[in-house]
C-alpha cells in the first residue's frame, strides 16, 4: 500500500481500498503538544483493567480512561466504561478536530502505551453504538507508535503509518467495516504515549 500527500492541505491520505483515512502530521504545534501531553498524563483518570483470554484474566497491556456525556457508556472486549465529565483539555483538543472531522464527538477513549510492551491488538472499531460507517479520530501525543492495518477479507492487503507526536488520524467510511487495525509490542526502548480516539455514541 502507498500514501500520497496532499500538499495544499497538509494532509496524507492512506491509498487503501475500502477506506477513508486522512493523516494530519504536526497537527498540534510542539508546545501544544507538549503541553497536553503532560496535563494528560497527570489529570486524566487512568485505570488498569483486565481481559479473559481462554478463561485466564489477565492486566490490559496499557492503562485506559473514559471521557464524554454522561450517559454515553461503551462496551469493548467485555469491559463496561463509564464516562467521567469531559476536561477543559479533553474540550480544546475536541473543538479543534471537530473542525477537520465535521462531526460533533461525544465521547473519547484514552490510551496510555507506557513502554514498547505495551500495545492494542488487532480489532476494528465496529461497536453496535458507533452505528454504521463511524468517524474515528485519534490523536497522538508522545512517542510515535507503528499503526498497522490488515484487511479483513483480504488478508494480503496490509498498510500502517507511524503515528507521531502532535498527529491527527481521520478513519471514516467503511474504514471500520472492512479493516483491523492494531499497535504492535516492540523490543525496542520508548517512552510514553498518550491516544485519544474520538467516538460518537448513540
């Protein structure tokens, strides 16, 4: 698979059938960044939680949170979020995708991948609640992650990107429907990362 720029916008759109993803590098400045990076890490209310996986529970590899309207819970994987009350930080970085995204957010999931173990396995954001063809936006601040995706009826059809500090990934379309996409461990040596993956509930 290729990527090709769009270079009056800034934006890079992934050459993929069945999809429709834009990738916007440098979306927050270096300072915004790094500045959200760290209110994030400090005022976001991280919580561990845990999966089975053939009748063993083991730890989420990451740390996870639940943000948006009050009644807008979300179900993945077995675990049953909660939202707690938006924060003036989860606000701004939701009024500026808004604007790229044209869509109004409810809710958003954070991830916190605090080393190269930890990682978010292959799955597609396809929840009863997110309705048909959903707009996904994640944003990244810290380390810059590989982002990988395989098609779902076509397993030889595969793409990823690495995802950098300050970006904004745009997944709408049948994006959901047709591809898994994942954050692989890694042996090598990384600090922190912070996602937020900006979702409408219904």
């Amino acid at each position: 698979m290729t990527l090709f720029a769009d270079t009056d916008s800034k934006i890079i759109k992934l050459d993929m059938p069945d999809a429709d993803i834009s990738y916007f590098p440098n979306f927050f400045s270096l300072e915004e960044s790094k500045l959200l990076y760290q209110n994030l890490t400090e005022k976001i209310k991280w919580q561990q939680d845990f999966i089975k996986i053939y009748g063993k529970t083991i730890p989420l590899p990451r740390l996870t949170a639940w943000y948006g309207e009050t009644e807008k819970n979300y179900t993945y994987s077995g675990i049953l979020m909660k939202p707690h009350k938006w924060n003036n930080d989860l606000l701004i970085i939701k009024e500026k995708i808004e604007i790229i995204a044209k869509v109004n957010f409810n809710s958003v999931l954070l991830n916190l991948y605090r080393n190269g173990a930890d990682s978010v396995a292959w799955h597609a954001d396809d929840e009863p609640e997110l309705g048909i063809n959903p707009v996904i936006a994640s944003v990244s601040f810290g380390e810059t992650r590989i982002f990988q995706f395989k098609h779902q009826e076509n397993q030889a059809l595969k793409s990823q990107i690495a995802l950098e500090n300050g970006s904004l990934l745009l997944m709408q379309g049948t994006t959901q429907h047709k591809w898994l996409h994942q954050i692989p461990k890694t042996t090598k040596i990384l600090k922190p990362r912070i996602n937020l993956t900006f979702r409408i509930i219904s």
